[in-house]
C-alpha cells in the first residue's frame, strides 16, 4: 500500500468524510493544504513528502480512539448485563 492510500484510509478511520481538516488539526498543521500536497502525485509541484514523524502522530491517534471505543464498547457490555429496572416496561 502506497503513503497517499494509507493516509487516507487513516484519516477516513480518524475523521470520516472529512478527515483532512480533522487530521490537520490534530496534526497542529494548521491548515489541510499541507495534506492536500502530501496526496499529490509525486511527479507533480506540489507534491511534498509526508514527514516521518507524522506517522508515529497519526498511529499514537488510532490507538487512542481505538482504546477509547474499545473502554466504551466495555461500559455498553456491563450496562447490558445489569439486570432490567423493575419499574421500567419496555413498550410494545
């Protein structure tokens, strides 16, 4: 997989439709230009190459969103092995 796919597919996992300006707030890069230049062809002017140091940032932020779905996920598992309210009577 190329940078540019695996960019993508990161920011699309990180901030969905619109992963560019999420990703270049997260990134402190100010503005989603930068990114923009990163996805471009190679052989193009614009084109910049994607610092190394961006892919430990973007990895630290999937392993933090994934712990924190993952503790979530865990509370909804023990909310629903509480036992129902006896009060409450689910409608029909």
């Amino acid at each position: 997989m190329n940078e540019q796919t695996l960019l993508r597919r990161a920011g699309e996992t990180l901030f969905g439709d619109r992963w560019k300006a999420g990703l270049a707030q997260a990134l402190n890069i100010g503005h989603k230009t930068r990114i923009h230049q990163w996805l471009s062809p190679t052989d193009s002017k614009s084109y910049r190459p994607i610092p190394p140091g961006v892919w430990s940032e973007i990895t630290t932020l999937l392993r933090q969103r994934a712990a924190a779905q993952i503790a979530l996920a865990d509370e909804m598992e023990n909310q629903a092995n509480q036992p129902a309210c006896p009060a409450f009577k689910p409608s029909r």
